[in-house]
C-alpha cells in the first residue's frame, strides 16, 4: 500500500511497484504519471535545473502548467547523471524499483550506466521501457523527435488536413495526440510485463514509439488492402503526379483530402454553426440518418441517396444547394435550440466547447474526472484526473507534482546514504 503525499492511504491496483522515470516532456511523464494514478510509487529523476518541461511558460520558478499537469502524485529526486557517483546511486536503489522508464537515445542510456543490459544485471525482474521517437532499427534509429515530427512522418498531419495562417504550409493537430496516446501504450505495457512477471517471474524490455502510436491513430489509412484500395491509389497517384510537377504543398494538400460528393454532401456527420456557437452531430448508420433528417426537418438524402450522381454537374449543383439551406436553417438558431431538437429525435450531438471551459462542466465534475489538489508552492489547482476508475482498488492521484529536488534526501537515504553522505553529495553537486 502506498500513500498519497499528505500521508492518507492509497491501495490502487499498482500498489507497491516502485517506478524510476528517466524522461521528460509528454509522452513518458504522462504514461508514468497514469501508473502513479493507479497507486505506484514513481521517482522522477531530474537533473539540476529540473526536467524542460518545468522552464517551459513557467509561471514562478522551475513550475509550469505543463509540468504540474503531467507529472502529479510523483516524487522529485535531483542526480547529476554524467557523474559516476550519481549512476552508483542509481544502481543501488535498481534492487528495489519494479519498472524502469526511459526515454533517452541509446547512446546516452548506456553512457549514463542505466541502459536494459546494466540495470538488468542488478535486477533480473525489472520491466524496462524503452520510449523512442521512431524505434532502435532502421534508418532513423538514433534520431530524436517530438510529437510533431511524428505526426509529420506519420501521415497524421496531412491526414488532418491544416494548413498554417498562410495557408502555404501543413499544421500539426492541435493536441500532441502521439504523445498523449504513447503515454497510454507505456501504462499498458507496464500493466502487461507486471501481469507476465507476476505469472512468470520474468522481467523485460519494452519498446514504445511515437510513430508506432501515430500510425495507429489511422489504420485504415495505412493499412494496404487491394481489394478495397481503388480510390485511394488513384488518389495518391494525383498527389505523386503534382508532386513531380512542382505544385505547391496547399495544392498537394487538397487534392489528398479531396473527399469527393460524400464528403461535400455530408449532412449527417459533421460540424455546424449555430447563431450563437456550433454543434457536432455524429450519425454512422441508416437508422440515425433517418433522424437526423427528422431533426433537421429535411427530406433530403445527402450521399445516403442512391439515385445521386455526382458526376452530373447538375445533380451535384442542386445538392450543394441543398445542403447550404441546411446549414443557413442551423444558423439560424441557437445551440441550446439544436442540442434539444437533436435530443428529442435521438441524434448523438454536442455543442462545440473550449478545453478552458470543461474544469467546471456539470457532466465532468459529476463522473470525476476532474480533481481537486493542492500544490507545496503554487497551491489550490484543479487538473484532469485518473483516465478510469475501479470498484475494488480505486485510482487515484497521490498528491500534486512534486517541487523540484523535493524527495532528493529520503529517495538516497533509503538506499543507505548517511546524513554526512548525502551532505557531501550535496555540497559537490551529485545531488540536488
């Protein structure tokens, strides 16, 4: 059983797994700080000046919104990993951590002493993930990336189709979503070496990927099935034509996303703007369709319109006009008069909202997924909480992110560092 950092008790699923986190920024902060919600207890180890991600817009010294926001219920130990007398710490708290995650190149794992094979050798157990921006083998092996990198790399960017203010060049979605979602896959991995050591005894290494992550996030697009893939290779034929031809990226961009009459004529899935806002409506099957065209006091058919051809500039002129009449009926009423109609007739909507307004949203607070922490330096703060809850060993937060260096003393203490010792190491710089 862990306990949270104002000493209550915690008994979550992971309880009494220790973690040792060598990362920064998302994808690794947000993966271990979802295995601290989940009752493990997970040492960050930051350097002097703290991890990035803490000097990034931060709002008084060595804290950010960015930090505090991926890196809850953790403890904060400061090492000078170039010296051999921190990697030696390391090295003699490896017997009692569970679960090590890294995201380092492979160079700089294995010159710091904390690379799979060294810390293996001291605990045969110990589960170790590996997070990298595009995988050790292949080409790009010992590259570095972010979250845009791999979205560019993995066709996510131009999936989403933005381009920047110039409407010249492609922009990244909005959320770092490889990021994020490779945070999810490390929690689950861990989740599922811990199961396999438990029946098994067997540690193991785990690779994450951003690119991995991304590629997921559109299978279908990726996937190659011939049977079925007509459209998109004449597609893509067109985009490799303009691309030998010198065309722009905004040309290029819009003949890729080119999603011909069922896109334009889209009445049931998407978008539209109220006269105070915009509401989303979702409908994926005959039966929905019918009630949005109830909601939406409309006999027309859309793509779901077996008799249309688009190809008949005719047929396809009038049912643009037709949607257009659809849109200007939607403007011109109110959201709250939309998310009622779209109710009553059975359509899955919902108005568009701003992330800022959701801390305080009724359906949020009502099902948790907010909480409510108090931070040593910056106090009170309400954050996005556990990603799921469970009935016989609850997660939960374990307090707030920790000030930087906070744990230091008690994290090397309990690997038998006397106060002199740790004084000297202090004094010297090895630890912080």
């Amino acid at each position: 059983m862990t306990t949270t950092h104002d000493g209550s008790p915690h008994r979550g699923p992971l309880s009494g797994i220790r973690v040792l986190e060598f990362s920064q920024i998302i994808a690794g902060p947000f993966g271990c700080q979802n295995l601290a919600d989940m009752g493990a207890e997970v040492i960050k180890v930051e350097p002097p000046e703290g991890e990035a991600w803490r000097q990034f817009s931060q709002f008084i010294p060595d804290e950010s919104k960015w930090f505090q926001s991926l890196n809850r219920g953790k403890r904060s130990l400061v090492l000078a990993l170039r010296e051999p007398e921190a990697q030696a710490i390391i090295h003699r708290l490896i017997p009692e951590v569970d679960v090590v995650v890294i995201n380092y190149r492979p160079d700089v794992a294995a010159r710091l002493g904390i690379d799979y094979g060294t810390l293996r050798a001291i605990r045969g157990d110990l589960i170790y993930v590996d997070n990298t921006a595009f995988g050790r083998q292949g080409p790009w092996a010992q590259r570095p990336g972010y979250d845009i990198i791999a979205q560019a790399v993995s066709g996510l960017m131009a999936l989403d189709g933005k381009l920047d203010d110039n409407g010249t060049a492609p922009s990244p979605v909005s959320s770092p979503v490889a990021d994020y979602g490779t945070g999810i896959v490390i929690a689950l991995g861990v989740c599922a070496a811990l199961f396999h050591r438990q029946q098994t005894g067997e540690g193991q290494m785990i690779e994450t990927t951003l690119l991995n992550t991304a590629l997921a996030m559109q299978g279908s697009n990726v996937m190659q099935l011939p049977a079925a893939d007509a459209a998109p290779l004449a597609k893509m034929a067109q985009v490799t034509e303009l691309r030998e031809a010198g065309a722009s990226y905004a040309e290029i961009q819009e003949a890729y996303k080119d999603r011909g009459a069922q896109g334009a004529l889209n009445i049931y899935y998407r978008c539209y703007e109220t006269r105070d806002g915009a509401v989303a409506i979702g409908a994926l099957s005959a039966s929905l369709w019918a009630k949005v065209r109830e909601a939406l006091e409309t006999d027309f058919l859309g793509f779901a319109d077996p008799e249309l051809d688009p190809t008949d500039p005719d047929q396809f002129a009038e049912a643009t006009r037709r949607v257009r009449e659809i849109e200007a009926h939607v403007r011109s009423s109110s959201t709250e008069h939309w998310l009622q109609r779209f109710d009553a007739c059975g359509v899955p909507s919902g108005p568009i909202n701003f992330a800022e307004e959701l801390a305080d949203e009724p359906q949020v607070v009502a099902n948790g997924m907010v909480v409510d922490l108090n931070h040593d330096l910056s106090g009170p703060q309400r954050q996005v909480g556990p990603l799921f809850k469970m009935s016989a060993t609850p997660t939960a937060p374990q307090g707030s992110s920790p000030p930087l260096g906070r744990d230091t003393d008690e994290i090397v203490g309990s690997a038998g560092y006397s106060e002199e010792e740790l004084a000297d190491l202090r004094s010297r710089g090895i630890i912080g």
